[in-house]
C-alpha cells in the first residue's frame, strides 16, 4: 500500500457535510486506504470527535 498524507481538514468537512454519518464515514476509510475491514461500529459522534471501532474478518466473534 502505497503512503498518502491526507489533511485532516477533508476528513472533517466530508463528516460534516455527511447525512449519513455511518456511510460517510465508510466513503472516506476506504478513500484513505484503511478500511479493509467487514464490520465499521459508529461508536459516538459529539461535537470534538468521532468514535469508531474497526473489527476485522477475523475477529467476528467482537460482533453482535
């Protein structure tokens, strides 16, 4: 995998202009280059941060 600087400054104003936060959070994961996961869990989403947890293939008994 290749080795990209992204500006934090995208990640946020692509989040907040988002309806869905879930989806837009899986758009820009995989537009980055690290979501390589099945399960993405939105854990909270407050004014200062956003909480997510990533669960790989291979640790599904994590997953309800």
């Amino acid at each position: 995998m290749a080795s990209k600087e992204y500006d934090a400054s995208f990640l946020i104003q692509s989040i907040t202009q988002a309806m869905d936060i879930k989806t837009s959070i899986v758009i820009i994961l995989q537009q980055v280059e690290i979501l390589e996961t099945d399960h993405l869990h939105v854990i909270g989403c407050r004014e200062k941060g956003i909480g997510i947890k990533l669960t790989s293939r291979d640790a599904q008994s994590d997953v309800d």
